[in-house]
C-alpha cells in the first residue's frame, strides 16, 4: 500500500502563532506545517502509511485543547508533485526573506460535477502551480500555488476561472511555515 496523504485545516484559540506552528510540527506524521489565512488558521499536511494511522493523528490534532474546528481531505490522486522533494523547517530569517520575495497560497478548488480530471490535467501545466491534488471532502482540488507577486497570483485566478466548469475557489495564503515542501536540488 502507498502512502496515504491528507491535508488538515484546523481553527481554534491559540495563545502564539510560533509556539502553535512548533507544536504541530512535533507531532508524528506532520510533514508540512503552514500558519495560513483565511477561515482556518493551520494547514497541516499528513503523511502516513495507512489509513488507520492517518486516523490516529487526526485524532491527535483535533483533540488539542485549543482547536475550534477542523476540516480534513485526504489525497486521491496526484497531479503535479515534484519527484523528489524534501521538507525544511525555515529559520525566521529565510521566512522573511521568502514572504518578501514570494507569495505562496493553497487555493481549494470545486469544479461541476465529472469535471475534476479535465481541470487536473490544465493544472499540470499552469506554471504558478507547485503541487496539485485531487482530494475528498468539501472541495475537489486543492493546488499549491507560488508566486512572485499578487499580479502573479491574480494571473493564477483568471486563468482557472476562465474554465467555464470551475464553480469556485478558496485562497488560504501561508504567513508562518513551521515545515514546508521543498523541491531536492536537482543540479
């Protein structure tokens, strides 16, 4: 069996935004911890080996004492992920420094009904467009998008709301990432 990959929005009352983000990101199986905005404060990225794992740490992190409301989604098909990739956990300085030199968003997204694989296979090739997933729960994709600016993302947006079966988006910009994917140096 595969791995199996959810991403997991969380909200709540918190007392720090970097003691939150470090508290997530010890948990087991959270790859990629992001402080976001938008509805839900955290996008925590799962990783695991089975389902009943992933079950375990969903339990786990909506159990916190602090969080409000969650949302889950679990990965059914990859569209766009780099080969090979790791994940870092940037210092306060490279954050800084990439906030001010990129602009980077999770953009959930619902299409009509049987139209998921026709906009996945346009996602491949939309180059703002880091990763991509056909996922369950309340929306059908959901892409992770970096950009050099907001006219790159507004660019993002036209493009995809150009495609007459996209029914809407959602845009959670990352402000604070306690891990995060990176593409391994391929050079």
């Amino acid at each position: 069996m595969g791995e199996v990959v959810a991403f997991v929005e969380l909200m709540g009352n918190y007392n720090s935004l970097r003691e939150t983000v470090d508290l997530l990101k010890e948990q087991e199986h959270c790859a990629a911890v992001l402080a976001v905005t938008g509805p839900y404060d955290y996008l925590v990225e799962v990783r695991c080996q089975s389902i009943w794992q992933l079950t375990k740490v969903l339990d786990r992190l909506t159990n916190f004492p602090w969080v409000t409301r969650s949302r889950s989604s679990v990965v059914k098909e990859v569209v766009k992920e780099p080969s090979d990739f790791t994940f870092i956990e940037p210092s306060d300085a490279d954050q800084k420094q990439m906030l001010k030199s990129h602009l980077i968003a999770t953009v959930s997204i619902n299409v009509r009904t049987g139209m998921t694989k026709p906009l996945a296979s346009r996602l491949k090739k939309v180059p703002q467009v880091a990763r991509a997933y056909v996922v369950t729960g309340e929306h059908d994709l959901l892409a992770s998008i970096d950009c050099g600016s907001m006219l790159d993302f507004a660019e993002f947006l036209d493009t995809v709301h150009e495609y007459e079966y996209v029914k809407s988006t959602n845009t959670a910009f990352m402000v604070r990432a306690g891990r995060m994917l990176q593409p391994s140096d391929t050079s």
